[in-house]
C-alpha cells in the first residue's frame, strides 16, 4: 500500500512542545506576550493546553513580531 504518515496529533504535539521551549527560552508569559502582540491571551493558552490544535498564521505572525524573531523560529 504505500507510506505510513506520522500521526497528526503526534505533530502537533512536538509543535505544542516547541512552542513551550520557545516561550521558556525567551522568558515569555502567555497573557503579557499576548497582550504586545495585540491578541487575546486565550488564544495562546488555548493552544498551550490543547484546547486549540494550531493557531492561525495571523495570529503566529503577531506572535513573533512582538517576539522579534520569524514565525519558524517559534517551533525549532
């Protein structure tokens, strides 16, 4: 039959784990992170406990210009 793809929600989950480092790393709180980037903080916390599966790519291009940094360098 052909490939076997990677479970989905197992990619999310490594995403959901970036995500956290990220924020670990550079010291960044969801609510006040949030606030600068000009987004509800629920958003962030929805996709932080998985309530949320991803967040939209508006929503991750404010994220990283309040972050200073390029969306992709919120998931490595």
């Amino acid at each position: 039959m052909g490939e076997v793809a990677a479970p989905r929600g197992a990619e999310i989950g490594q995403q959901r784990n970036a995500f956290r480092a990220f924020m670990i790393a550079r010291r960044l709180r969801p609510s006040e992170w949030a606030k600068a980037a000009g987004i509800p903080a629920g958003e962030v916390i929805a996709f932080l406990t998985g309530h949320a599966r991803t967040l939209t790519p508006q929503t991750l291009a404010k994220l990283a210009h309040a972050a200073g940094c390029e969306i992709q360098d919120m998931f490595r």
